[in-house]
C-alpha cells in the first residue's frame, strides 16, 4: 500500500493505493478505483511497519475529459492536474482534459457545475453521472408528488 495523505476543502485524508482491489468500472490494473481515501479520524490502530519492500510508485489515474459551457464556458482550471484542450472560438464552450487519482471528489465536482458540464470521456463515466442527475430527477419528482398529495 502506497500512502499520501491529501486535502480536500480543508479536511485531511488517507490516500492509499490498494493493488489487488477488483474494480467493477475497469477490468484493468492499475485502475483508479484502486485508490482509496480513508479519513483520519476513524483510524483506530496504526501497526508497525510490514517488512515488505515497496518500490517507488505512483497512483493510478485516469484522463477524463469533459466540457463546461453556460455560465462555465469560459472556465479557467485551478487545478495542476487540468489544462484546456479546445476552446469554441464563438466563446460558448470549453473542453477540459483533467488527471484524476480519485473518482469520488471529481464527480462530486462535476455534479455541483450542474447543466453547465459535461463529461465527453470515458463514456462508462459519463453514463454514471447521466444516472445520478436521472436518481436526483426521480428523487425530486416523488417529493413533489408527495407534496402536492398531501395539499
């Protein structure tokens, strides 16, 4: 297990890199889905080091790339891991190409830009955020049945 322990809005956690883990998204090692993030607080034993020898290695990634438009379409990336591949000359779209070690905070990152991006690549990614927005859509329907019910 590789270790790293990386911030994300303020709070801190355990990154780890897992080489046996089976992924059901990718049928290939190494994979993103082998890195997994443990929070700090809920580590309740810390053992001593295994005396097995690690080689120098580096988290899995993967490159997404996906497109903000709208009130995003003029999108500057502050992350070191995503650079601008094309930019519409008409200035109504932007395609992004970000490095990801962690499929968890990029997808809640694209789900919180809402209608104003779009994930292009991989497609099996795309197809899961497609399915979050139709959950929430289903989820918000029933309420507002309910609501209008209960009236």
């Amino acid at each position: 297990m590789t270790v790293s322990i990386p911030r994300n809005d303020g709070i801190l956690y355990l990154f780890a890199f897992i080489p046996d883990w089976r992924s059901y998204r990718f049928d290939y090692w190494p994979n993103i889905d082998q890195n997994l993030i443990f929070r700090l607080d809920k580590i309740m034993n810390i053992g001593p080091a295994s005396t097995t020898h690690w080689l120098s290695c580096d988290f899995p990634t993967l490159k997404i790339r996906y497109r903000t438009s709208g009130q995003l379409s003029n999108y500057q990336p502050r992350r070191k891991d995503e650079e601008i591949v094309y930019r519409d000359p008409d200035g109504k779209y932007s395609d992004i190409e970000a490095t990801i070690d962690y499929w968890f905070w990029f997808r809640q990152r694209i789900l919180k830009y809402g209608v104003n991006a779009e994930i292009l690549t991989p497609q099996n990614l795309a197809d899961e955020v497609k399915q979050e927005y139709q959950k929430i859509w289903e989820k918000l329907s029933a309420h507002r049945r309910v609501l209008n019910f209960s009236s």
